[in-house]
C-alpha cells in the first residue's frame, strides 16, 4: 500500500478491512496531516514511517488518530521516532486523538507517548496549536 498524496479521504482501496490507510495532506505551507485510518499494526509499519519521514522532510507533522481503530507496538514506535527526529530538526509532530478513540487513548498512554510529544483532544485543537508556530 503507498500512502495516498493531498486528499485526506483518498484511499488505496486495497485490504482495508484487513490493514489501515495512511493519507498525507498539505494542509498548509509548513504543516502537513499525516492520518491513519483502520487498524494499523507491523503490516503498515513501513508505509507509516515512509509517510511521516516524507510528511517531516519540510514541515511540522499532525498525526490524526481519530479514525484509527487500532494500533500495535510498531506504530507506537515509528511514532516515538518520528517525534524524536523531528524535535532534533526543530519541528513538531503533534497527535490529535479524540476522547472518543478511548482504546488508540489508552495505548498511547500506557506507551507514554505524552512524554515525548502533544496529544489533542481534537484535530481542531492540534491545528490550532500546530499553526501558531513559537
């Protein structure tokens, strides 16, 4: 599966029952949304840390978890690498889980990902933030 370019609802149409979908938007000059939709587990890894090291190359990064229904230890860790590369280039990648994914919630706080960057409640509320670049 390639990650899908600038459409936040394209999709490859490929497995998604069976695997997630990874889009890439540009949603404005220096940030981009990289969102995961489905279940997401070590059959995406490649494509995720594909997408985020393309989405980081020129860019702050927010990763949209709201429709993400699942994700495994390989996604948490392609996350904590990302956020740790792009910290170490002076970007942000910020992550917008709703109070509603309380299962993707749950697993990024037992892996505590709050630690090493900003979760919103909303992808309002992580544009928002992402946009008033310090």
């Amino acid at each position: 599966m390639r990650p899908q370019q600038d459409d936040p609802n394209a999709s490859s149409g490929e497995g998604e029952n069976e695997r997630g979908t990874i889009t890439i938007a540009h949603h404005a000059p220096g940030l981009t949304i990289v969102a995961l939709l489905g279940e997401h587990d070590i059959s995406t890894e490649r494509q995720l840390s594909r997408a985020l090291n393309e989405a980081a190359e020129r860019s702050d990064v927010l990763v949209d978890l709201s429709e993400c229904r699942f994700m495994d230890s390989s996604v948490i860790r392609v996350l904590a690498s990302a956020a740790r590369a792009a910290a170490a280039r002076g970007e942000r990648l910020e992550l917008a889980i709703p109070t509603t994914q309380a299962p993707i919630r749950r697993i990024s706080e037992l892996a505590r990902l709050d630690e090493l960057l900003t979760i919103h409640d909303t992808r309002e509320a992580a544009l928002a933030s992402l946009e008033r670049r310090p």
